[in-house]
C-alpha cells in the first residue's frame, strides 16, 4: 500500500516507520484543502505553466492560501512525535512539472548535505534535524506520473551512494491529489520523469528546529503575515512570536517535556 488515510495509522506507527524505513505516507487532505492549495499553486504559476517546469523556492511566501496546510493535524502530531514542538517550516518549494520525453537523469540527492559535510558524520550517525514533506495536488497514480521515489532505511547507510547511480530498490509514492507523504530528509529520494499525460502539481516543506536557518524569504515581507494564526506564525519562523508558543495548547504538547520534569 502507498497510501491512506490518517485515520488508519497512528502517529506513533507513523513515527516508528520514518524511523525504521525512513518515510511514510501521513494520509490524504479533505478535498476542499486540497483544492484551495491548487488553487493557490496555479495562480502563481499559472504564465509558467506549460512552457517550462517550474521549480518555485520560498513556494509558502507565493500565496497566502499555502499557509493553511502547515498544521494540519495528522501532519504536525507526526512532526512533534519525530521532532519536538520547537520547530518550523525552514525551506518550502512549489513543484510544477507538465509531461515531457524521457530525460535519462537519476536525481538522486539527500537533503542538508552540506550539513553532514561540515559535521563530517557519516548519514547514519547524523542526528534528524529536517522532516521533508510532499504534497501531491494532482494525482501520481503511476511511477511514471512524476511520482516522488525513495529508498527505504538509505538514511541508514554505512556505505556511500553515487547520485548517478540507479537505485534499483527505489520505491515510488503513489496515491491521489491531496496525498500527504513524510521521509526523513537524510533518505536518498528523487523525482521520476513525467512521463504521464497530467501536469504534476506538488509542493514541499522542510520541517526543521527553530534555531537551523531559514533557506526562505522572511514572512516578515508577506503582506497578509498579520491575519494568520500564532501557530501559523510560528511555522512559518515569525520570530516575534514565542518559540514555545505550543505550551499554552496551541501545538500538540510533547510528552518528552513532562518526563523530562518528572525525572
């Protein structure tokens, strides 16, 4: 199965599966969400479209409507559980890619690679910092849709990895629009062609602590930044609102903080 809904596993299961395999699909936004972020994505994009793939950085500072998926409940319960409540929405991209000839490209890439260069650690002894995201907004009901492919438990390796090299146990994330997928930013991952008749529509969040650098515009020069909620703020790295904004109920607490005052 390369999909459900959030109802069908918990939180700590879905936790246990980024851990063990390192990804796992979160389940499928309500049509409406779905729609608005689409809705959203195409009118940023929309001279673009067609004439060339659009890799669109900074993709939560194009519309305020994005906003609306940062803390959907299914998702931020999973990134507190890997993470803690003390983080943000560090890189975000919008994906548009209509169908083209085969390109041959592998694309294999890990995320925060400069990170595991400066610490000079091998992937498996690095710590988690960075919870990447993908939201399909059109359906990948084939590989060969633009799916989004990974290699289950790579963010585990001893040995080192070519991104030229083919992957041969790549694994394809497949599902509907509106489908919600989570890897640990250390797997290896890339985009497969689309080689479908559908544009491929999708859009990208780097979940990270508050205190790793932003690779975003500052919301501080998005116009609508005041009508959005605290919790809202706070993913998107607002810094005049408390980083532990999440302790008044806002975000979902962290049971780790109770132990930790217990012991």
């Amino acid at each position: 199965m390369t999909y459900g809904s959030p109802t069908q596993t918990t939180t700590g299961e879905l936790a246990q599966s980024v851990a063990d395999d390192g990804w796992a699909v979160i389940g499928v936004l309500d049509r409406s969400l779905s729609q608005r972020l689409l809705l959203a994505i195409d009118e940023v994009t929309t001279e673009d479209v067609g004439a060339a793939p659009v890799h669109q950085l900074s993709g939560l500072a194009q519309h305020p409507d994005l906003a609306c998926v940062v803390d959907w409940p299914p998702l931020l319960d999973l990134v507190v559980e890997l993470l803690s409540p003390n983080v943000y929405v560090n890189h975000s991209h919008l994906d548009v890619h209509p169908p083209h000839p085969p390109t041959g490209g592998h694309r294999w890439h890990r995320d925060n690679g400069l990170m595991g260069r400066d610490m000079r650690l091998l992937w498996r002894d690095q710590p988690r910092v960075t919870l990447k995201v993908a939201i399909y907004l059109t359906d990948v009901k084939d590989a060969d849709d633009g799916a989004l492919e990974v290699v289950p438990r790579s963010h585990l390796d001893t040995a080192s990895r070519s991104p030229t090299e083919a992957q041969p146990d790549g694994v394809p994330i497949l599902g509907p629009a509106g489908t919600v997928a989570a890897f640990d930013a250390r797997l290896w991952h890339r985009r497969r062609d689309n080689l479908g008749t559908r544009v491929r529509r999708a859009m990208f969040l780097a979940y990270s602590y508050r205190w790793l650098t932003s690779r975003d515009t500052p919301f501080g020069r998005v116009p609508e930044w005041a009508a959005l909620s605290p919790v809202r703020r706070q993913l998107l790295g607002e810094p005049t609102v408390d980083p532990f904004y999440w302790a008044s109920g806002e975000l979902p607490l962290d049971a780790r903080a109770d132990e930790a005052l217990a012991a």
